[in-house]
C-alpha cells in the first residue's frame, strides 16, 4: 500500500501535507511553481486536458467560462441553496441541475466533488513526485460545521480521485493538532478559523493521560458560508456601488471586468492588512480610470458585519462547552483571513488575551491533517482526537416538528435507536425522514435522506422496527434497521437528499481516468505554455499604452529579443526553456512595469511582475 | 479530573475507530458501535437531567415524547400573570408603543423562573442521590416507586418551567430587533 497524506481541501488554496518520516514533523509540499498553497481554481482545455492550480488561476481573466474556483461554496448543496451567490461568483449551474449542482465549464457538465477531485488528483501529483512513492489514501480536513452532504460531497470528491479518505478531520481540531504538538499545550484552547468561504470556531481540552495525549472537542459553531470570500464581495459591492453612482460603468454587465476588478481588490485588502491606506487605481472598460483611496478605517467600517457575524458562533460555542471566555486558557487563529487587523483585534478583546499566530495560517491545517494521517497510518498512538457532531440529528414527528435524537456537540461516534410500529393493519412502509439543524421544525432544517422503512404485513401495532441512527468518526450518518420480533437485519438504502449514489460516483471515476494522471512532463508543458500565452499578452497590452513610449531604445530591443526567444521555445517541448525564457522576458519588462505603474502606486507595487499588474 | 471523566477517556483508547483503522472490516464494525455506545453513555451519564431521564425510561415511568405540559398548581398564579404580559407585549408591539416597562417586567419574570429552575435541579439532584441511596439499602418496592414518582414530576415541572423560559426569550429577542 502507498503512503496517506493529509490534505487541506480549501476553498481559496488547498495544501497537501506528510509527516517526514525521520524528522517525524509534519511539512507541507512545495508544488511546481515554488509554494505550498496549490490555488483551488480548475480550468477546462478545449483540447480536454483539465487545468489545476496557478496555471488555471492565470486563465481566470482568459477563459472565465472555463475556469472555476471556490467550488467548495457548492459542496453538497442543491440549487435552490446557492441562489443569492450567484450573483457575485461567475458559476455557470447547469439549469438541467435537480438535487446536486451541476457546474458547466466550456460546454461539459461536472459536479462539485469531480471539479473538487481534480484539485485532488493535482495535491496527490504533487506528494508522489515530493514522496517518490505512490500516495492512494488520504485524511481530508473539512470545516467543522460542515453538515453530513457537504461531508458526503468530499469523501465523495476522494473517491472520484482515486483516494481511499480514511478520515475526514474537522479543520480546527485539524490545526489545534498541528498546535498542540508544536506548543505542548494542554488546557482549553479555542481555534478561530476564518478562511476563504467558511468560519468554524471550536473550543478544545487537550488532556494528558498515562497513555498518550487527548485532543477532546467539547463544542463547535460556526457559518459554512461566511469568509475571505465575502470580504472581496463587501469591497466589490462597495466600488460597483460607486462607480454606478457616477453613472459611468455598469459592472454586472461584464463578468470579464468583475473578474478583474476582484483581482485588483484582493491586493488591496492583503495591501490594509500591512498599511494603513491603499489606493485603488482600476481602469474602467469604457476608458476612465476609478481611483479611490481606502483607509484602514474606511476598510474596517467595510468588512464590519462580517467581523460581527463570527462573534454570535463564538459565543454560542463557549456556552455549549460551559466556559467563559476567560476559561480559556489560548486563542488559535487559522486561515489567512485572520491576517485582518480588525479580526485579531476583536478576537483579542473578546478572549483577553494575545491569539497564537506562530504557526502559518494557511498550512495548519494542512500540518494537522498529516498528524492524523501518520496516526492512523501507523495504527498505534499516542494520540487521540475525540471530536464532536456540529448539529443535532433529528427525525420529523407528526405535523412538521423535528424530534432530536442526537444533540449537537456530541462526541462521535454516536448513535440513537428509535422504535417504530405501523398505524394501520397491513401497512408495509413506514416513511422516515431525517434531518440536522437546531430548529424546530422540519422545513427549518436540512433535510439529509428520506426513506420508507419495509414492514412485513401484520395487524397494526405489532411490528416492532428498531432503527438506528449512528453519525460514524467522520461526522457522516449511517442507518440500520433490525425488526425486533424476528431479530432481522434490514438493509437500509438511504437516497441522501442532496447526494451523488455509488452508481454514479463509479461512473465518475471512470470518466475522470479519461482526464486523469498526464505525464508529468506533459503537464509541466502545458502550465509552461499557459504561462507563456499569459506573458505575451500582457506585454503586448503594455507596449499599447502610452507610457511605454518613455521607455529607452535598447531596453525595447532586449525585451523585443526575450519576446522572440520566448515564442521560438514555447512551440518546442522543453518546458524547463520555456520557463527560463519566462524568466528572461519578466527580468526584461521588470522597468517597463515600472513605468506603467504611475507614480502614486509604485511603490505599493514596486517588485511586482508584469503579468500582475 | 473526576471518575466517569476518566473512565470515559481511558475507554476511548481501548475502542476509538482511530485505532482500528487498519484492521479488517468486522473490528472496524465492531469498534464504531461499541465506540459509540460509549459516546452515548458518556453523554447521558454526566449530565444529571439526562441521567434521570435514562433511568425513568428504564424503569419503564416515562415512555419518550410523553411530556405533561400542564402547568404546576403552585405556579398556576405566577404563569397566568406572566401570559398576561407576553399578551401586552405582543399589543404593544403591534400597536408600535413603547416597550421598556413590559419588557423590564418580562425580564423580572424570566430570572424569577429561572432562578426556579435552579431550584427544581437542586431537587432533582436530591431525589437522585435518594434513588441512589434506596439501591444501596436494597429499599422496598414501594419506596423505589416513590422516588421514582417523585423523579418525574420533578422532570415534568422542569420541562414546563423550561418551556416558559425559553417562550419569555424568544418574545424578549423579538422585542429587541
């Protein structure tokens, strides 16, 4: 059997991490182009080859319809569920779509989990060729509060990559992990996890006990859709609102422009996290240039309510787990959006204490999960990870109520058995239907399976049909059925509502081998060309304005001969040329960017290359 | 650190599925259901209303969903004039008056019920310890259907004082938006 990495399915950037096995600590792989963040953004070839990574993220502004990103947003949702977003993520959804979302890239149709098991397949490439050894399971991280479909959707997404998910690790309780090895911390502690799409908060007890260290969840809360994400829409909203208001460009009208103008805004709000100002310079497409200059504070009075949305899961979480805020006794922030000033003001203040930011909040994660991973690996430990159930499972009783069976923050595994009988002589179904929430009625909650239970005919009232409910170590529900008169097991098919079944998960992987496991030199060719294409167009853009005319002579003739040695390479095959080419021609425009960038903004964009500007 | 805490924890690492992971598929089975059942118990066991429940249902007093929802007579007085201001409340809303002098008034109501229920754990836990006690000293039928007696009425009355409380929340939350 091959190796089992830990990976770090995010919503922005998706990491894959192993426990090296003579250092004995975690370490995150570095992919092909230098880091460790593998961007989740999958593109679409017209020739049929599937694009992941920083060479997809470059065909965002070239190929919008072919290219995806924060596809995790659409994990185990139904249509009806994702509506509102629509509106500020480019998805093309597949009207044809019924309960699982289908996602349209150039004229194909895939849903979340296959476009997922692509990002998949790329982190697995890149752990084999780090390894040299093949990799066929893996511990996927996903957020805390994410319910049991979006749960389904990503073991579903490594199945369809040909990964065995041997357990999927709540992203927090991932992270304390990675922490707690490497403080040697033990008390309560509360991990803050704000990322691209999702916020968790979960409050720990690390114990120490004669046979090794305990990694206890007493609570967990959160938003499966708030994030970095809505910060970028907040900012976006924000700069259509104004430029609408001067009446000159209506955004809604371009998905080009709007992809544009998020690149522009995502280097600003990572420009605020550092400065206390920073100018938006955005060349509208009828012409004008927007310019505005935003202020810290200006930014913060932006991004407040989303700030303020985290604290009423911070809250709710410390009350499900008994403690006040100064029971506990250290603070974690995970996930590159708590990089914000404002966020690690608040959660300062709230706790009264200085937040744990030692560790890389992008790759905790990612390092926890390469704990669990070489845990479970090796069978034996000393460690242990008891996590919780984030909503209560229940069942609809008469007139739409839910009558809870097994309340949130349980420990899992955990189960419920519940007796049925039939009302009426010679009745042969009982229909049951199961949900998760905290509301009280049906309609309120999320709807995980319906299915009609099978009774043998008999007079009303005798059937005696126990059924019982069990939500497994990865936060997924299983049934089971047994009739009591006879001690028969029945077998339970259970259609989840908002599910792929196992037909069809097998037809998916079949067809992915069909987009699957390119040469990897073939590979390297390919993101080598994109990159190529990339370049050459920006440069190509830049000699049109006008500001390249203030460029001397015999810098236009060496950028002129980088451009052509650049365009001689890419029709070959070697791609480590084409890239050494990719660095000669940047090296040359490197002035040429300069001058592009007027005086106001160079120096927030001094360094930068041209093809980011 | 008490006993049931680290009874729990030392039993996780004999059954947690984490160890059985690469075993065959029979003592994953076997590990996941135990495994659960000890999650189950643990969770019943610590939390003393829970554990009274579990112990009614066994003793065959309470079969689930059957919650009497009549108020306690000594209440009846203190619930009827709480209904009465939930009723104001509701008028003056709709009626868009000022909500200060009924809303204050709720809150006195709610920590007065809440402070009640405090009163009605402190009881049960009592009862509790009896039950406990009528086991140890191998205590008649009759006794033991006593406490028992005496064991669900305490939970029926919490379940009700319960209920008022979390009715005068939601009235007071709507108040506030």
């Amino acid at each position: 059997m091959g190796r089992i990495v830990g990976i770090d399915l995010g919503t922005t950037n998706s990491l894959v991490a192993c426990v090296d096995a003579q250092a004995g600590q975690p370490k995150c792989v570095t992919g092909p182009y230098g880091s460790t963040l593998c961007p989740s953004i999958v593109s679409l070839d017209p020739d049929g080859s599937v694009i992941v990574g920083e060479a997809a993220r470059r065909r965002l502004l070239t190929q919008p319809e072919r290219t995806i990103y924060s596809v995790k947003r659409l994990m185990g949702r139904g249509p009806a569920d994702v509506q509102n977003e629509l509106a500020l993520f480019p998805f093309r959804i597949d009207p044809q779509s019924k309960n699982v979302i289908r996602v349209m890239l150039g004229d194909k149709v895939f849903t979340p989990p296959e476009i997922s098991a692509f990002i998949l397949r790329e982190l697995r490439s890149w752990a084999q060729a780090e390894l040299k050894e093949p990799v066929d399971r893996a511990v996927i991280t996903v957020p805390a509060y994410f319910n049991d479909a979006q749960r389904q959707a990503t073991k579903d997404a490594g199945r369809i990559a040909g990964l065995e998910v041997l357990r999927l690790v709540n992203e927090p309780t991932a992270a304390a992990l990675a922490y707690g090895l490497h403080e040697k911390q033990r008390g309560h502690v509360a991990v803050y996890d704000l990322g691209g799409g999702t916020f968790d908060i979960s409050i720990l007890k690390l114990i120490s006990t004669s046979e090794g260290d305990i990694y206890q969840v007493l609570s967990t809360n959160g938003d499966t859709h708030l994030g970095g994400d809505d910060i970028d829409n907040f900012l976006q909203a924000f700069v259509h609102h104004r430029v609408l208001q001067n009446g000159s460009f209506d955004f809604s009208a371009s998905a080009e422009s709007t992809q544009e103008l998020r690149k522009s805004l995502i280097a600003l709000k990572h420009d605020l996290s550092e400065k206390d100002s920073a100018l938006l310079r955005f060349p509208l497409p009828n012409g004008e240039l927007f310019t505005h200059e935003f202020s810290r504070a200006e930014f913060e009075k932006i991004i407040q309510p989303i700030v303020a949305r985290t604290m009423s899961p911070v809250k709710q979480a410390l009350a499900d787990a008994h403690l006040a805020p100064a029971a506990i006794e250290e603070v974690v922030l995970v996930g590159g959006t708590t990089r914000t000033p404002l966020i690690r003001r608040t959660v300062q203040d709230f706790f009264g204490r200085n937040p744990h930011i030692d560790l890389n909040p992008d790759e905790v994660v990612a390092l926890g999960a390469a704990v669990q991973a070489n845990i479970l690996e090796r069978g034996v430990s000393n460690m242990l990870l008891l996590d919780v159930t984030p909503l209560s499972l229940g069942i609809e009783t008469y007139g739409g109520a839910v009558s809870k069976i097994i309340p949130r923050n349980s420990t899992i595994p955990a189960s419920a058995q519940e007796q049925y009988t039939t009302g009426v002589d010679n009745q042969t179904g009982i229909d049951i239907h199961v949900l998760q929430g905290e509301r009280e009625l049906a309609k309120d909650c999320r709807s995980l399976a319906r299915f009609t239970l099978k009774v043998p005919p008999a007079p009303a009232g005798l059937p005696r049909i126990e059924v019982a409910f069990l939500i497994d170590a990865n936060g997924i529900l299983q049934v089971a059925a047994k009739d009591l008169r006879t001690g028969e097991q029945h077998s339970i098919e259970v259609q989840p509502s908002y599910g792929i079944n196992d037909t069809e998960i097998e037809r998916m992987l079949e067809e992915s081998i069909e987009y699957a496991e390119q040469d990897f030199a073939e590979r390297q060719l390919i993101e080598a060309r994109t990159e190529s294409e990339a370049i050459l167009a920006a440069t190509a853009k830049a000699f049109n304005n006008s500001q390249s005319a203030d460029l001397p002579a015999d810098e236009r003739a060496n950028i002129d001969a980088a451009i052509a040695a650049l365009k001689a390479s890419a029709t070959g095959t070697d791609y480590k040329q084409i890239r050494k080419r990719i660095d000669d021609v940047n090296h040359a425009t490197e002035h040429l960017a300069e001058l592009l960038m007027n005086s106001a903004v160079s120096t927030a964009l001094e360094g930068r290359k041209l093809a980011e500007v | 650190m008490d006993d049931l805490e680290q009874k729990f924890l030392q039993l996780s690492w004999k059954l947690h599925p984490d160890i059985f992971v690469n075993l065959t598929e029979r003592e994953k089975e076997i590990s996941l259901e135990r495994s659960s059942k000890l999650n189950d118990a643990y969770r019943v066991l610590r939390d003393p209303v829970a554990n009274v429940e579990y112990l009614l249902e066994l003793e065959g007093m309470r079969k689930e969903g059957e919650h009497k929802q009549q108020a306690p007579p000594e209440l009846l007085e203190e619930v009827f004039e709480l209904n009465e201001s939930l009723d104001e409340l509701r008028e003056a809303r709709s009626a868009g008056a000022n909500l200060d002098v009924l809303t204050g008034k709720l809150r006195d109501a709610e920590t007065n019920f809440g402070e009640k229920l405090h009163e009605v754990d402190a009881e049960l836990k009592t009862a509790a310890q009896q039950w406990d006690a009528a086991l140890d000293a191998d205590a008649s039928d009759s006794d033991r259907e006593a406490i028992l007696q005496r064991l669900n009425e305490l939970l029926n009355r919490r379940s009700y004082i319960r209920n008022l409380v979390a009715g005068v929340e939601k009235e007071l939350t709507g108040a506030a938006s």
